[in-house]
C-alpha cells in the first residue's frame, strides 16, 4: 500500500485505505479467506475486524469475535508501517507488533495491505 494516512481511521475506512482495498480488488481478498482483528493502541486507539472470510469482505469497526489473527501495534507504528517508514518484520521483532492467533495468516495479509 505504501500509502501516508492522516490517521488510524483513514487507513481502515478512508478513500484510500484498507475497505478501498478490499472493495477495488475483492477476489483477491477472499482468496485469504480469514478474519482479522486490529487493536490499536494509543492516541487513536481503536479495534477494528478485517472479515477477508464474509461475501463481500467487509472492515468494520469493533471485534467480531471470530478473528483467526489478531494484530496488537502501537498508532504511530502502524501509520508508518502503511507508509513504508517502518519495516512489520523489525516491529515484529522488537516486541512493537503482536500476533495472536495464526501466525500464517499475517503474512498473507500483506497480499491486500502491501
């Protein structure tokens, strides 16, 4: 994506963001077929489910309860991590991005994210 936002909502709902995504390309999204939970800490703390699973795939704000991958990142780490300032493996790494769940399942969210 390698896309600056203005904030955290942008890169979930935005014009350009993560629903764009989905919306423009949706065969490639359920390709992954899975559901997702991002918790967002922060100034522009949030929770949001990415549901790639669900016809259309669908970004909602909230939990679903049925996420088979939750990811735990800091504001800040995630809006640079979308702009490309900051590499997901190193925040990965150092404790800044957290996996719960399938492990698998965050790499391929890179197909619609990266």
């Amino acid at each position: 994506m390698a896309e600056e936002f203005a904030t955290v909502k942008d890169s979930f709902e935005g014009e350009k963001g993560i629903a764009a995504g989905i919306k423009a390309d949706p065969e490639k999204a359920k390709s992954i077929n899975a559901v997702y939970q991002f918790n967002i800490t922060g100034e522009q703390a949030g929770t949001w489910t990415v549901d790639l699973a669900a016809d259309p795939p669908t970004v909602s704000e909230g939990e679903s309860g049925k996420a088979q991958c939750t990811i735990t990142i800091a504001d800040q780490d995630w809006l640079g991590m979308l702009a490309g300032k900051l590499n997901g493996q190193q925040l990965f790494m150092s404790g800044k991005l957290k996996i719960a769940g399938d492990m698998s399942l965050a790499m391929k969210l890179q197909k619609v994210t990266g």
